[in-house]
C-alpha cells in the first residue's frame, strides 16, 4: 500500500517528533541541561558527562543550536563532522576533550563559529592550520596544547580574534611577534611560557589590549612596569603586582 505524500509526510514528522523527545531525554539521563528560545533549543551543556551523547543527531533536532558545552567529555575527531553541520553554532566549549588535529580540519567547516575554547586536548601545530581557516573567530582557547612557534603564522591569520589564550603551551617570543598583526585583540594569556624581555616592543605596540596575563614567565619586574607605561589602559596580571 502506498502512502499519499499529505500522509507520507504526518508520519514523517511525527517520527521526528518522536526521536527528538528521545534524544532530549538521553541528554537529560546524562545529566545535562538544555536551554530554549522561542521554543527551539539554543543551548545545551554536557560538562563532565562520562557516556556519549548522541552528538550525529543534533543537526537534524537541534539547527538553531547557538551554544554547545562539550568540557571534559569523551567528544572525539568523528563529532566534529556533525557539529560543523550546526549553522548557527557560534560557541563551542571543546576543552579538555579527545578532540585532535582530525578533528579541527572537520571544524574547519563551520563557518558560523565565533567562540573556541579548545584548550588541553591533543591538537598540534597542525591543527592550529586548520582553525587558521576560520577567519571568523573572536575567540580561540588553546591552553595546555602542544603547539609551538610553527603555528604563529596561521594565529596572525585570526585577524577578528579579541581573545588569545596561549598559557601553558610551547610558544615563546617569536609567535608573540607575530601576534600585533592582530589589531584587535583585546585579551591575550601568555603566562607559563617561556617568553621574555624580548617581547616586550611588541606587546607594547598592542594598543588594543585591555587584559594581558604575563605571570610565570621570564618577563622581568621592570619590564613589567615599562610596558604598564607603554599600556595604560591595560590590566596587566605579573608577579610583580604582588611584591
């Protein structure tokens, strides 16, 4: 017996219906939260969840998706194709997650993403090429990553980027260099690096900077103080405040 395409589509969107409130409860069972505009879902959070949530069907329920919280969860490479399919996906929190350099070249896609934070997962210099792509970005989070010197070319390609965190990973004065290509960045960690003195010129010509974190760094007490002249208008986080 065939279907007419009037009732052929009722079943179909009932059946969406169906697996929709399906999915919504799994993510409940797995503790997290949900959040709705208008009806539609706009935000979803899974921190710390320990089972996987069912990431590949959130396109087809979830496309006025805005806001996504994935930390510390098992998210791998594979659900980054599905999550570049969500268009109006402009923050996504991957840090502390499984994800890798497969991973962000499926990212890379997206073209509606603004806000990454993507720190201590196991994406390399590699990686940091893919997101290069992503000329979108106000926001990159790259705390703890292994990434060196090598990915100082493709940062100064955000140029949209307000916000730079590099703590904790392998860069040192040669990729700050490269950073003033980024005229507006607004707040930039560099603490726990090996950065020195000889950044300070260019920190200095960073005129748009309001927060710059330099502690735990071989940036000295009056290089601190000279470039707090040169930056007034700049919170500067260093030892020296404290001494």
């Amino acid at each position: 017996m065939k279907l007419v395409p009037g009732l052929l589509l009722i079943f179909q969107s009932a059946f969406s219906f169906a697996d929709e409130k399906k999915v919504v409860q799994q993510i409940y069972d797995l503790g997290g939260k949900i959040f709705y505009k208008q009806g539609q879902v706009v935000e979803i959070v899974l921190n710390r969840t320990q089972a996987k949530a069912p990431i590949q069907k959130f396109p087809i329920h979830f496309p006025h998706l805005t806001d996504l919280s994935l930390e510390q969860t098992e998210a791998g490479d594979m659900d980054m194709i599905d999550l570049a399919k969500l268009f109006k996906l402009e923050w996504l929190n991957l840090y502390r997650t499984q994800v890798g350099d497969e991973g962000t070249r499926h990212l890379s896609r997206s073209k509606s993403l603004k806000h990454l934070p993507i720190g201590q997962t196991r994406i390399t210099d590699k990686g940091i090429g893919h997101l290069a792509q992503m000329k979108q970005l106000t926001y990159l989070g790259l705390r703890g990553n292994k990434i060196t010197d090598k990915s100082a070319p493709h940062l100064a390609k955000l140029i949209h980027l307000e916000g730079l965190y590099l703590g904790e990973t392998q860069v040192t004065d040669q990729t700050v260099h490269k950073l003033t290509q980024l005229t507006k960045l607004e707040k930039l960690w560099l603490h726990d690096l090996l950065i020195s003195d000889d950044s300070l010129n260019s920190l200095a010509q960073m005129k748009s900077l309001q927060e710059l974190h330099i502690y735990a760094t071989q940036i000295s007490p009056t290089g601190f103080q000279d470039l707090q002249k040169s930056l007034p208008r700049c919170r500067i986080i260093h030892e020296a405040l404290i001494r």
